[in-house]
C-alpha cells in the first residue's frame, strides 16, 4: 500500500479515537477512557476544521499512481471526513434534544456495555462520568444557542424527552446506569462496593444536576417556543432544505433529491402489496391487504407476551444461521454474536466485538413492550441485525487486521452497513432459513417499514408533511403496531435521512449482484461475490460497485 497514504489513514483514525472517546472504548481503546464527548461548538469548529483538511489531503493522492485498494481507502477516508464535516456545519446540536438517541438514552444504553479489565480503568470510568456531566452542560448551551437562532425542535421531541428525564431524575441513585459498568475481575466485592459509592456522589453531585439543568432548559425555553408538530420536519426550519441535502449525501453516499427517493418508495410500496396478498393471503385467509395488515397488527395470538420469549426466537434463529452460513460465505467471523435485552433504545440495534475480544459482537432486543413485537417479525429482525446482517458485515471487517487501515474497519457507512443489513433478510430466504410462511410474513413487514420510511422521511422533512400525516401513512402502508409506527417515526424526526440509507443500500447491492450475475453467467459465485461485498471494510455505494465490477472482470 501506498505508505504515504496509509499513513494519512492512519493518522486521521487516530484522529477520531481521541474526538471520540466513548467510540474508542467501544473499540477496547481504553486510552481516552476518562473521558467523554465534547459538544462544545468550538470542539465542533475545531472538528471540522479538521476534518476538512483531512479530505484535502487525500485528494492529493494522483489515483493514476494509487493501486485498486489505495483508491477504495483515498475514496472512503475523503467520503468520512467531507460528509461529517458538511453535515456538522448545520449544526445540529442547536436543535439536538432528541428522545430516541439522546443523552438521557445513551446513559442507559451504552455505559454498561463500557468494558472496565483493569483497577486504573474504573477510576477512568469515575472521570468519564465527570466528564458525562460537562458534556451534558455542553449539550445544554447548544440548546440555547438553537432558541437564539430560532433554530429549536418540535413539541413532540420536547415533552418526550423532558419525560424521560423526569423518569430518570426520579430513580434511585443506586438504580443509576452509572453504576451498573462493568467490574474489572481484579476487583473485591468490598472494592466494588467502595467504586460503586463513589460513582454514586458523582451521579449525586455531578451527572444528576447537570441532567436536571438540561431537562430546565428543554422545558422551559424550549419548550414555550417549540415548533409545532405539524412542522416537525426539516422544512421547519429556514435553512432546512441544505441541511436534509447533506443529511441525504451522508447517508445514501449517492447524489439523490428527495423527490427521487420519494418515488422509489411509492413504486416499493405498489409491489409489496402483490407479495403481500401472495404470501400472506394464503396464511391469513385474506384476499384484502387491509385485513391481513389488522390480523398481523392486532391480532394477539401473533404476539409476543414476555420478554424471554422474543430473546429465545431471536437465539434459535441466530442458531439457523450460524448453521447455515458457510454455504453462502467464504470469509466467515472468529468473533461469535449474543443476543441481549434491552428496555430502552430503538426497538433492535447492534453493537460490535470489542478489538480486544473483551467483548463479542451484541444484538439488542428492546422488549419494553414485547406485545409490539409480533411473533413473525422476530427471524427476520435477527438475520438483520446479527448473521448474516451486521456481525457477518461488521465482524469481518475488524477482523480484515493490518490489511487495510483500522478506520475503514471501523467507521460505520450507513448506505452500505444498512443496506447489507436489509439485503440479508432476502438473502435468507434464499438460504431457506426462515421457518414458515408465516416469519416470511415478517421478512414482508421489515420491507414495509423500510419503503415507508423512503415515502415518510422525504415527505416529513423535505415535502411538508406532518408528523401525524408519517404516523398516518405508515399505518395504512404496514402491518406495523401503532406504538411501533410512533416510535419510527419520532426516531425519523430525530435522525433526518438516515432511515432511507437501508433501502437505497439494498437496492443498489442487489442491482451489482444482478448485473454482476448476468456479466459472469455460469462463473458467478455467490460466496465470492458475498466476499467481494465485505473484503473492504466499509465503502460507500459507488466505491462498493467499482469493487463488485473489478471482481466481476477479474
């Protein structure tokens, strides 16, 4: 490899780690393990300051001297560092309270999954979480500085979230997320208890204060001059149209208007409905989509009661697949995947192996309500998120070693992570590993939600429609729970662009397969192409398809 390049590479992840502590210790990089984010905007200036010359950097590079693998890293370290600064110049975080992903969530979501191997590493832990409760000040002038901008979030997002603080600040301090990280074995039981009355001032004195100066600032300045819902999207805001723009550049990695995306999905929806009445018809006696979209909705025969129910149909799936995936793949993963349960969070969400096996890779079932979890969705949300879906695609790129630089091992595109994603629940019908025409049914309803999501995120933040106009279309469109449909489309509202990456994702890799398929003919290997597809790390779509072509000619 060009060494000049990989050591630009390599340079910038380092970059990354230190701007990203909590991802660093995510990673099993426990160097910045006293730390968390800074939100501050002069991090943010400086973040993309940064970023910025990065990209010019690597465009330097002549790609008449770069081999096939020096231009897939020149291409995806200029696609990483240009999109994240484009998109971190519309500043956000000035409208950033956010009930799906934000800070009151994360707590309870990712600090007990923070590896801690060492005594020096839990008296890091302590001063992260110091460093949780400036961040969250951080958070709290940003916020601030979106009133003085009129730039503020929809009234759904505040009385949610200013919800979920109240819950928070009104549990106990020894119920806390900050006491649940992880012990290093080293650790006695009464050297346990000592951290652990530690960690419970900081949470007293620090984390707690700091979140209740937030939730003041979210309830009562925000709040009073919240958009209304009706104009909860992008379009609310004046510059909302350049800020859904970059949005979709990051997250598709493709040049594509809204207006485009929106027709895919509508076109998406028409032909759904055929599969539907073909499949489904004849499980559920039905020949309307109407009445096959309230059984699957409604009917509590096809729903799960507990929690434990929905992680056991999500573990005897797993044990299909793991089966099943040596026939379908040539590089397999050395790390295994888990299946945990989670209360809080998006309804399903995958966290990688830890490079330092501390960890395996995690899917997480979120079972606060396990009756909006239908017994038929469960296979295919399990082949999405696990295997083949994420940990095959994500496993293997940490494990492609010193091969090719660790930020393309690592850094997560989402076109392409989720369109894999999504491309695996089909491709497990191929394999035969759904279990009967019912789950089939839930391979359909996971298609619903992703086409809709094309038609609803165009429409609530570029076309003008409101939030109960998403939640209305949804429920005429899918099979989906109403709670589930609320809790999409808020997370859509929260994270602008990002749901329409898993269908623009999926398409295009099964075009690359198709034209790949009629290019080769009889010589079209399936394990090869599935190889070609994660022997890089993580690309963008049209690095992806120089990728497949080169393999295909080969």
């Amino acid at each position: 490899m060009n060494q000049d390049l990989r050591a630009l590479a390599d340079e910038y992840w380092e970059y990354v780690l230190k701007a990203n502590p909590t991802e660093a210790h995510m990673l099993g990089d426990y160097r910045y393990i006293d730390s968390f984010e800074d939100a501050s905007r002069d991090a943010e200036d400086e973040d993309i300051a940064a970023r910025r010359s990065f990209a010019q950097r690597a465009r330097a590079f002549d790609i008449s001297e770069l081999s096939t693998s020096d231009r897939t890293t020149q291409e995806t370290l200029i696609y990483e560092a240009e999109s994240k600064a484009a998109v971190s110049e519309m500043r956000q975080a000035e409208f950033g309270v956010d009930p799906i992903f934000g800070p009151q969530v994360a707590a309870q979501v990712v600090i007990p999954q923070l590896s801690v191997k060492t005594v020096e590493h839990a008296e890091g832990m302590l001063d992260k979480y110091v460093s949780f409760a400036r961040m969250l000040d951080q958070s709290t002038e940003r916020v601030r500085e979106g009133i003085a901008s009129r730039r503020v979030n929809a009234e759904f997002a505040v009385e949610r979230t200013v919800g979920q603080l109240n819950s928070l600040l009104a549990s106990p301090i020894n119920e806390s997320p900050f006491l649940r990280a992880q012990m290093p074995e080293a650790h006695s039981e009464e050297d346990t208890a000592a951290w652990r009355e530690r960690a419970a001032a900081i949470v007293r004195d620090s984390v707690n204060p700091a979140f209740e100066r937030y939730r003041n600032v979210i309830r009562d300045e925000v709040g009073p001059v919240a958009r209304p819902d009706d104009q909860a999207g992008l379009f609310g805001l004046a510059d909302g149209d350049l800020v859904y723009s970059r949005l979709l550049d990051r997250f598709t990695t493709l040049s594509m208007q809204p207006g485009e995306i929106h027709q895919i999905g509508l076109q998406q929806i028409d032909a759904l409905a055929d599969e539907y009445l073909q499949i489904a018809g004849p499980v559920l006696d039905s020949t309307s989509l109407d009445e096959i979209f309230t059984t699957l909705r409604d009917d509590a025969e096809l729903h799960h009661t507990t929690g434990e129910d929905v992680i056991a149909a999500s573990e005897t799936a797993f044990a299909k697949a793991k089966a099943a995936m040596g026939d379908w793949f040539g590089r397999l993963p050395e790390s295994d995947c888990v299946v945990q349960e989670v209360k809080s969070g998006p309804v399903a969400f995958y966290f990688p192996p830890a490079d330092d096996g501390s960890r395996p890779g995690t899917f997480f079932m979120n079972t606060a309500d396990p009756t909006s979890w239908g017994t038929f969705e469960i296979e295919a949300t399990t082949f999405h998120e696990g295997i083949p879906g994420h940990h095959l695609q994500i496993a293997i790129a940490h494990e492609l070693g010193d091969s090719i630089p660790a930020f393309q091992r690592n850094a997560f595109i989402s076109a392409y992570g989720e369109g894999w994603g999504l491309y695996t629940e089909r491709l497990a019908d191929e394999m035969g590993l759904y279990g009967s025409e019912l789950d089939r049914i839930g391979m359909l309803m996971a298609d619903s939600m992703r086409v809709c999501r094309l038609v609803v995120d165009t429409g609530m933040h570029s076309l003008g429609w409101s939030r109960q106009r998403g939640i209305d279309y949804m429920a005429d469109n899918s099979p989906m729970a109403m709670h589930s449909i609320v809790e999409e489309i808020d997370r859509y509202l929260s994270m602008p662009g990002q749901a329409v990456s898993y269908m623009i994702g999926r398409i295009e890799i099964q075009r690359m397969r198709s034209e790949a398929e009629n290019s080769m003919g009889d010589r079209f290997d399936i394990r090869g192409f599935h190889d070609a597809v994660l022997g890089s790390g993580l690309v963008t779509l049209p690095t992806l398809d120089r990728i497949v072509n080169e393999w295909a000619t080969a």
